[in-house]
C-alpha cells in the first residue's frame, strides 16, 4: 500500500508539473491576434488582423485523421524540417478549415516575412496570407472531436441566423492546446462574416 501511494504520489505530481507548464508556456505563445467587436448570449464577433499561415491540404474531412496529419507534417517544417535547419516558435491556435478536403494552418510569427520563410522539406507546405476579417466565434471546452465540432457549427449558424447576421461558407476550427493539456482547453469554430457593420 505504501509503495502503491509513493508511485501514485510521483505520477500526480508529475501530472500537475506537466499542466502547470502548458499553462505557464501558453502565456508566451504568440496567438492569432483579433479584437472583439460586440458579445451575444453564444458567440461573439471579432475582427481579425492580417497574418501569414504554414498550410498543408488534405483529402479527408474528418477531424481524427486531419489534425494528426496535418499537425505532425507542420510541425515537422517548424522543428527544423526545412532547408536552413531552423526552428520555429509555434504559435497559437491550430486553425484547420472545415471542408471536405481539410487545409490546417499555423500562423507564422510576426516577425517573419513571407518571402524569408525558410523553405519546407515537405512539398504539401504552402504559405498562404490571410486578410483581415470579421468572424462569429463559439467557443467550447474539453477534447474536439468531430461531433462536437458539427454540433457547434450548427449551434453558430443557429444563433446567427436568429439574430439576422449574414455569414459565409468559410468555417474554421481553432484549437488552442496541446493534447496533454487537460484544464481549461479552448477550442472555436468561427465563420466569416459577410457585410457586417457595413
């Protein structure tokens, strides 16, 4: 019993090391950045800036297979998988489009530029520069899967249309945490906007 306790003792603190560290790195992590223009009961609106993202397409659809694939071939360039060796500090979220074909994207650090990207190992990369936009946001908690992120998709398109706001095809889901991260997980799908405040 008391060796069963001692080895019960090592692992939860581990456990408690490990999420106190994802907490403390989260807080350095550069993050997509976008202000909030108006809060309703379920979603919100926020204007996004201008940023520039490492994407690889894939031919499924499903969340499972798509966020493994394309997260591993991402980080792969970011971890040194490119033709100068150089690492690149991962940001925050992991955006991944919510079509048959799923793209997944990191958002490049600021403080790089387009055309000083070190080149991928991997041909399937490519950079794509998104422009500022107005989405609808909904958040929700816990591990993504792929029913919950339809149930929340049409949960958005549901608070949408009974407020009357316009909105496009473009869905997006936006996971903000590691996989062994399990406090306050973050997960979003968003929509972009047409018209709004026009």
């Amino acid at each position: 019993m008391k060796t069963f306790l001692i080895i019960f003792g090592v692992f939860a603190l581990g456990f408690i090391f490990v999420q106190v560290y994802a907490m403390s790195s989260q807080s350095t992590t550069e993050t997509y950045p976008y202000e909030v223009q108006k809060k309703f009961d379920s979603f919100e609106i926020r204007n996004y800036e201008a940023s520039l993202f490492s994407s690889v397409k894939l031919t499924t659809g499903q969340y499972g297979s798509s966020s493994s694939q394309g997260f591993s071939i991402l980080a792969n360039y970011i971890f040194g998988g490119n033709d100068k060796n150089e690492q690149i500090a991962m940001t925050t979220p992991v955006a991944m489009s919510l079509e048959d074909s799923m793209t997944v994207m990191f958002m490049v650090p600021k403080k790089y530029k387009k055309d000083a990207l070190p080149k991928p190992n991997q041909g399937q990369i490519e950079f794509r520069e998104e422009p500022a936009k107005t989405v609808a946001a909904i958040t929700f908690g816990g591990w993504a899967d792929d029913e919950k992120i339809t149930s929340h998709k049409e949960q958005l398109m549901a608070a949408l249309d009974a407020e009357g706001i316009a909105y496009t095809s473009l869905f997006y889901y936006l996971g903000y945490n590691a996989p062994y991260e399990t406090v306050n997980r973050r997960n979003e799908v968003i929509v972009e906007l047409e018209g709004w405040g026009e």
